[in-house]
C-alpha cells in the first residue's frame, strides 16, 4: 500500500479469521498476565520488591508485540509525571534501543531499493547498528565522498504487522464507539489520523522531503539544526542523511560534561515547537528524546522527520485565540473557541458549558502563567468531556501528543519547567507584531471590552512579550501605528479616543503608567518613536486623529477652568459629611 487506507485493509483481513483470533490472543494474553502478577504483587505486598523485574516485563511485551505498541511504549517513556522510574527507565530503551534484525536482512534491503550492494555505494559500513528503534536501525557509514552519514533501514515485513493491529484497533474502536455512552470522541478517526502518519513514517523518501521542508521552515532559528539528506543513496526503505555526533537531551550527566545547557536547549525546543504549531502550521509530531540531539556546538539537532503533520491557519489562529483568552480567563470566548477549533458543533448550546470552563480551568491555572502545564490541562480537559458534548478532533490528538511528549522531556531536564510559561512571551509577542487580520481581531478583542479599555490586558502583554527572544519593540510599535492608521483600525482609533478623552484623565493616567513600563525595557530608544510621530503627522487618518484628540483634550481642559472661575467656591460640589451629634437618638 502507497498510502494508510481503513477500507482496503479492512477487505483484505476479510475472512483471515485464524491471522485476526492469533494476533489478538498475542496481545491479549501477555497483558492479561502482566496486570495479573502486579495484582499479585499487591496482595503478597512485594510490589516495591518486584518493581524492576515487572518494568522489565512490560517493555518485553511491547517489544514483542511490535511497532505499533512500540510507539505507545515510547510516548509513556517521555512521562516521569505519569510512569514509575524504574518503569521510565526501561520504557526509554524503546526509543533507539530495540532488538536488531539481522544485517542479512538489512544489507538485501539496500540492494533491493537502491540497486547495488552496500560495499558498492559505502566507503565504510559498520556492521554493528548504532541504533535500533521501532520502524528501523541505524547503521554509521561513510560514502565514497567522505561524508560520514547515517543509513536508516526499516524492519522487514513493516507494512504487514502494522496494518493488521490498525485493524483489529480500528475494529475494538468501533465497538467502544458504538456500546459505550459516554464516549463522545470520533476514536476511530483520531486512530486514522495516527495510521496516516505510521504510513507516512514507513515511507523514507517521504521523510527525506519533510526533513528538507521543515530545514527551510527553520534557516532563520540558528539554534534548530537538520543534516541533510543524500538522496542519491535514498529509497522508500533505506534513509542515508549526514551524521550527527550529539547527546541525547535526557543524558543530562554528559549534556552537563559537555558544558550545554540543558534546560536552554529545551527552551529553544520549545520556542521551534511553538513556530511549527502556530507560524507554520507544519508540526514534528514525534519528539522523543531519540530524536532531539544536544550538538556539542550547542544547536539542538532534529532526527526524525518520518511523523510530521499539519495545522490549517483557521486552527492555528483558534489556538491562539484559546491560549490568550484561557490565560486570561475569558471563559465565554474560550466556548466559542472551542467550536471553531471543532470540539464542539456549531449550533451547540453554551450555556451550560461556560460554567464548568470556569471551574475547571480556573482551577486549573491558580494564580499565574507560570503554575500552568499541558498535563494539568489535558487532564482537566478529560474530565470535562465525560459530562458536555465534547469531541476530540483528530488532528488535536496529534498536537497534544506533540506537546505532552516535549513537556515530558522538559520535566526530565527541570522537574519545575513550565512550557506555558516559556510559551505565552511568544503568544504575546505575536499577537503585538503579527498582521494577520485574525489576530487583529483578537488583540481588539482582549484589550476592549464593552467600550472600555483594558489597559492591565496591554501591560501584560507587553511585559510577557519582551521575554519573547524576537521581542522587537520598535517593529511591536510601527505595526501598531500602521494598523491604527489602516481602514481596519477606524473602530480602535475611535475607542481610544474616548478612553483617552473621557473621565478624570483615567486615559492619560494609564498612558503615563503604560509608558513608564516601556521605559523599563532596557531595549527601549525613545528616539525610535521619531517614525511613528512622523506617521501620525504625515498620514491623513494620523493628522485626523491626532486633531480630533488635542480638540477633545482641549475642550476638557476649557470646561475645568470654566468651572473653577465661574462657579464660587461654595456651590461646588462637597462630600457629604455626617456628624455624629446630628444622628436621630
């Protein structure tokens, strides 16, 4: 098959029943003893005294069951919230440290894709794999070019084992679907969407070409770094790309020898991530430690490139949209988020629904960006499904295990590491600087709120968006011009108008404080500010509004000392005051 496809390989399995029964007795029965012997272990009371020897059991069984329950291995083995350590230790050694096949097989495999023997197109070869995960292994070798490289050969009979557990999944799926109740998630699609990307993950010339993609995404990100590929010696089963003598991010005794920083590095995994997710809508979806490199230079080297999906931009924008109004508990606009984003289906009602957001994410956030984490939302967010008509889209399911599995990583590296706290500068900082149309509206849409202008919403914004390392005041302050001079910016210039003109000079007062916290940036030139006063006077909506705010400013000021002057001092307004002689007894 060229591409995943339920319904051909639903006809094909059609009447295998003996392949179908033996599979499933494979992976029924050894986890049936497994969840035996730890509840024998309970009520013998030895489950401390027993813990390795049933770590041990478990990755066994995983491995034996193969690539498919290889990968779940793998996502449990980034969780050190969720995963005892001795089974987190051995869970790590499904990422790159899986039994080898023969070199038989895998040299027969080069000759039958690349159509010459392995001594004919390597200069070297080393027999011994330096690597073996759950598709593939990996073999060093240099070309007759004197390119060190490393050549990526994938397991023999890939295609069969994958596709009958996608089956019989797809299968248990449906059944869940269908019988219990309070299952409201299209699993079957969310189970496609992951058996797309497997199929995609098995073609290597497919990862060669997301490997090249997403290396032009990143030129401008010194810290990401993507060898290349050799595609002269590259086939749908064998990979050969450049050599990359790095540390794995979670060797943090060798990544500390080598003088890295390790939690730095995980910063710029995260800050790449959040570009994939939200700039480019082009996303790594497997981020496991075997394939995240700490390079001796200091660059974080990206490996794998075989599961990589896509954001649309209505998707990207929404979770924007929903990060800025849940950190900033807008809880009736994260409902409507939550239909965009197709969690929830047009038409549905809300009432209800805004409530338990309040709730569960008020409790979810405490008191601060900082105290947020992807698990804590993740697992309020399953709660809260149980109880409304919730749906999890398949391409969220995605995006969460992206996510989920870098915060693994990150709580490996710094157990109090928040990757909300390091992204939300980043949210911030697009929100000030990017033009897109719905992001303008969403930054109109956080800072007024009935008329009134949020000025503490603003500050924020702009405090947690010079962290962000592309804060760039001066460029946050000419897209802001342009956009409130622009057609699109009429309603803003109108409100602020009024903020800045009305009341007791509340405007100029926290125009002043707004100011002062500019000034705290270091970064801040107020020289800087020459273009935009030069806008304001050279643009006719500039000159307009800048004439419409000195008259209305000027007015105010008029009518104060009309006031003063006119009025005597005794018809001015008093506070009232009352003496307690005058009380009623």
């Amino acid at each position: 098959m060229k591409s995943y496809d339920p319904d051909v390989i639903s006809r094909f399995y059609e009447g295998k029943y003996w392949s179908i029964i033996r599979r499933c007795l494979q992976i029924v029965l050894p986890f049936v003893y497994f969840f035996l012997q730890i509840q024998w272990d309970r009520w013998s009371g030895k489950v401390e005294v027993n813990q390795r020897e049933r770590a041990v059991s478990l990755r066994e069984i995983l491995t034996r069951l193969g690539p498919t329950y290889i990968k779940v291995g793998q996502a449990l083995s980034t969780r050190p919230d969720l995963v005892p350590p001795l089974y987190l230790e051995e869970l790590t050694q499904l990422q790159d440290r899986l039994p080898p096949f023969s070199n038989e097989k895998a040299f027969e495999l080069i000759r039958m894709g690349l159509g010459r023997s392995h001594q004919q197109i390597y200069a070297e070869f080393d027999e011994v794999p330096v690597a073996a995960a759950s598709l593939g292994q990996v073999y060093k070798a240099r070309l007759k070019t004197g390119e060190q490289v490393a050549v990526k050969v994938q397991r023999p009979n890939l295609e069969g084992m994958v596709t009958l557990d996608l089956y019989i999944q797809r299968a248990v799926l449906g059944w869940v679907e269908r019988n219990i109740a309070f299952v409201k998630s299209d699993l079957q699609l969310i189970l496609d969407e992951f058996g797309r990307k497997l199929f995609e993950e098995m073609d290597y010339v497919q990862e060669g070409k997301s490997s090249e993609r997403f290396a032009a995404l990143f030129t401008g990100l010194q810290e990401i770094y993507v060898p290349k590929i050799y595609w002269d010696y590259t086939c749908k089963q064998v990979l050969t790309m450049e050599w990359i003598d790095g540390i794995k991010l979670t060797n943090l005794q060798e990544v500390e020898t080598a003088g890295l920083n390790g939690r730095k590095l995980i910063e710029v995994g995260v800050q790449c991530s959040l570009r994939q997710l939200l700039e480019h809508g082009f996303f790594h979806a497997d981020p496991h430690p075997g394939n995240l490199m700490a390079m001796r230079d200091g660059r974080l080297a990206y490996l794998d490139f075989g599961m990589m999906s896509e954001v649309q931009p209505d998707q990207r924008y929404g979770l924007i949209d929903a990060i800025v109004h849940m950190v900033n508990r807008d809880f009736e606009a994260l409902a409507h988020d939550y239909v965009r984003l197709g969690f929830l289906k047009p038409g549905d009602d809300l009432t209800p629904i805004v409530p338990v957001l309040t709730q569960v994410f008020g409790e979810a956030l405490g008191s601060s960006v900082a105290e947020l984490n992807f698990k804590s939302i993740t697992d309020k967010m399953s709660g809260m499904m149980f109880d409304l008509p919730f749906r999890v889209p398949a391409y969220y399911a995605l995006i969460i295990r992206s996510l989920v599995t870098l915060e693994g990583i990150a709580i490996s590296i710094d157990p109090d590491f928040k990757v909300l706290e390091v992204a939300y500068p980043y949210i911030a900082n697009r929100l000030l600087t990017d033009e897109a149309p719905q992001l303008r509206r969403s930054l109109t849409d956080l800072l007024f709120k009935d008329g009134s202008f949020r000025w503490n919403r603003l500050e924020n914004l702009v405090r947690n968006a010079r962290d962000s390392r592309d804060y760039n005041f001066n460029q946050a302050l000419d897209k802001a011009a342009d956009f409130l001079l622009s057609e699109r910016g009429q309603t803003i210039r109108e409100k602020l108008l009024v903020e800045l003109t009305s009341g007791k000079g509340e405007g100029t007062k926290n125009l002043g404080r707004f100011w002062n916290i500019l000034r705290e940036d270091p970064r801040f030139d107020a020289s800087r500010l020459l273009p935009v006063l030069s806008k304001l006077v050279l643009k006719p909506e500039g000159r307009d509004l800048s004439r419409r705010l000195a008259g209305r400013l000027l007015e105010r000021e008029l009518a104060r000392l009309i006031r003063r002057t006119l009025l005597p001092e005794a018809e001015l307004p008093r506070p009232a005051r009352t003496a307690v002689g005058s009380l009623p007894i």
